[in-house]
C-alpha cells in the first residue's frame, strides 16, 4: 500500500513509519517538527530513518537515503492546501494519523495548541481523505479519553463523556468527528487509544525518560499521587505491530449495531475504536523500581499527591484487539525498561 503516516519525527510515528517501509509499502512520513520538547532528538529519529536534517525544507518532499519506498516533507497540518495538494497529488491508500500535540500537563498551560493540532488539524485530514476516497483512515487517540471513568479495566464500549483534561477532549472529538466521516461518507475509520506508550527513541516528557535522566544525574524524581498511580505501560513493539495490523484490517460496519442500546466502540458505518495496551497494570513504584534495578542506583524521591488532568488508573481491556486481529500487546516492563536504558546509554553516552 502508499501510506501517509503524519508525526514522523515523533515517537511513535517514527517506529511505525519504519515498520511499514520494512514490510514492503510506500510510505510519506509527514512532520512539522514542533519544540514542545528537543527538536533535536526528533531530527536524530529523522536522521536514522534516513533524512538529513540540511536537506529538510518545508513542503518539499525529500527521498530516505535508507529506505527507497520512504520520503518525508515537512508540513503543518493547519496547513490546508498543502494537505490537499499532497493527498491529490500521492492519492494515498491510507492514511495513519499520529500527529498531535501531545502531554495531559502541557494542556492545562497551552489549550490553543491543542484545538490547532488535535482538532482542525484532523480536520483538514479528514476532508483530504474525504475529497479522494482513501480507503482506510488509521488514527492515534488516547487512553486519557476515559477521564473520570473508574470502571476498570477500561473497555471501548464505555461511555467516555467525563475527560479531566482538554488533551483528552481533544482526542475524543476525533473520535466523534471520524464517525461523522464514517456515516456520512463511507470512510472506513479506525481510533487507537493508546496506553501509556514506553521504549527506544522515546519522548524526554513521559515518566520513563524524565525517571531515567533525574537517577543518572542524581537528581529527585517527583512521584505523584504518593506512587499510587497504577499504568498500563505498553512497550513501542508492541504499539507498531498493534497499529501495523489495524491499517490492514479496515473496519466494514457492525451489522449488529443497536441505536436504542448503542455500543461505543462501533457502529452500522465503517467505524471502530480499539485500546492498544499491555493489559497489565503496573504499579508506579513498581516501575520504579525496574528502573533503579536495570541502572543499578536508587531514585531519590519527591512523593506529591495526584496532578490536575491525571487519573489514577489506566487498564486497557483488548478483547476487541484478540477478537478482531488475534493481537495482545505482551511485553514485560522488565524487558521494556531494559531496551529502553540501553538505548538511552548509547544515545546520551552515559
């Protein structure tokens, strides 16, 4: 298939992107490159897939010196015509759309950057997908959407009405506007909500790297919620495979689907969400713990009560996942935390 894979300098796109071109498809990474953290290590993921930073310039497609079915231009999804020049001119078969502004936190101090990218960025995603018919349009959503939700594990056919963060609202609303696309146009759509995702390459905001940098430096850690929290951690490998066989299962409408006793997560069109996480919920202090243990160095700790936006829990229930594409995510944090440090060794030199 060509596919367009959106946020390839980020974490996640930057492994699925990879696979994808590995397994044969044609791929077009797109990317504005963004500060919301290093840019530099988002030009270091380009680099290692094959594009040199010298040769990025915005909206110019560039070639992978790596991969030969791979290019990459650098686009800012508000960017309307660009997109729908792009999607007219590579009449791609799918769409992966891993482009957000990310962060529960960041969005209590920033909400605009969240209804740009999250919301009418999508937009034009949709509308371009729309004006040529892709025939399956993937997207990231997030296990924040559960917001208040304490039925656990969380499964797709809850209701997710209650977020605690507009990082959450914004995801939702992809969800709700994928749908709209789905009835009224036939657009096969899929939602992923994402579980607490950790691994090689990964983001210097999530818990994992902020952990590993503060124990090498002999710093504090900040542990919130007194380590209560409780996380459905989901290693990268798994997060690709999961995303790698959604692509290529577009969903063709719930026959069974019910109006008066509606189910959430599907729908008579072509529409359906899944959790992508590891099913196993880990103790914060377990994680910890598996950190200290693969470095070989305690964590001085700062133990704070529960954040604005956080939830305490996350539990991903994937009955939907093993029914529909005989997939669980598996990997232990022990495995995870252990690729995760030696990468970071090797990337930092310490």
């Amino acid at each position: 298939m060509k596919i367009l894979v959106t946020g390839t300098a980020g974490f996640i796109g930057f492994h699925v992107a990879n696979k994808l071109v590995a397994d044969g498809n044609t791929v077009i990474g797109l990317d504005i490159i963004n500060d919301y953290y290093d840019a530099g290590l988002k030009y270091a993921r380009l680099e290692n897939s094959g594009f040199s930073k010298e040769l990025i310039e915005y909206g110019k497609i560039i070639k992978s010196s790596k991969y030969p079915a791979y290019s990459f231009i650098k686009l800012d999804l508000n960017d309307r015509e660009n997109i729908r020049e792009l999607f007219k001119n590579e009449d791609f078969d799918a769409v992966c759309n891993l482009a957000a502004q990310a962060g529960v936190r960041y969005s209590l101090t920033n909400p605009e950057a969240y209804i740009d990218s999250n919301i009418s960025g999508f937009m034009n995603i949709l509308e371009a997908s729309r004006n040529i018919g892709i025939k399956h349009l993937v997207y990231a959503s997030s296990s924040s959407v559960y917001g208040a939700n304490e039925n656990l594990p969380f499964s797709t056919s809850d209701n997710v009405d209650h977020p605690v963060s507009l990082y959450a609202a914004s995801k939702k609303s992809n969800e709700l506007m994928a749908h709209v696309y789905s009835h009224l146009f036939n657009i096969p759509t899929t939602g992923m909500r994402f579980f607490t995702v950790y691994g090689p390459w990964g983001r210097p905001d999530m818990a994992l790297f902020i952990f590993t940098k503060a124990i090498f430096e002999n710093r504090e850690i900040k542990v919130f919620n007194y380590g209560k929290m409780l996380r459905d951690f989901t290693y990268i490998d798994d997060i690709v495979e999961g995303v790698v066989k959604v692509i290529k299962n577009p969903p063709e409408g719930n026959k069974n689907w019910n109006g008066k006793k509606p189910d959430p997560a599907t729908s008579l069109a072509p529409y359906i969400i899944y959790n992508i996480g590891n099913n196993a919920p880990v103790k914060l202090t377990d994680f910890i713990e598996a950190i200290e243990t693969k470095i070989g160095k305690k964590a001085k700790k700062e133990f704070l009560p529960l954040q604005p936006g956080d939830v305490p829990a996350t539990y991903a229930n994937v009955d939907g996942l093993i029914k529909n594409l005989n997939f669980k995510p598996e990997t232990d944090i022990k495995t995870g935390i252990s690729n995760f440090i030696d990468w970071y060794r090797k990337y930092y030199k310490v």
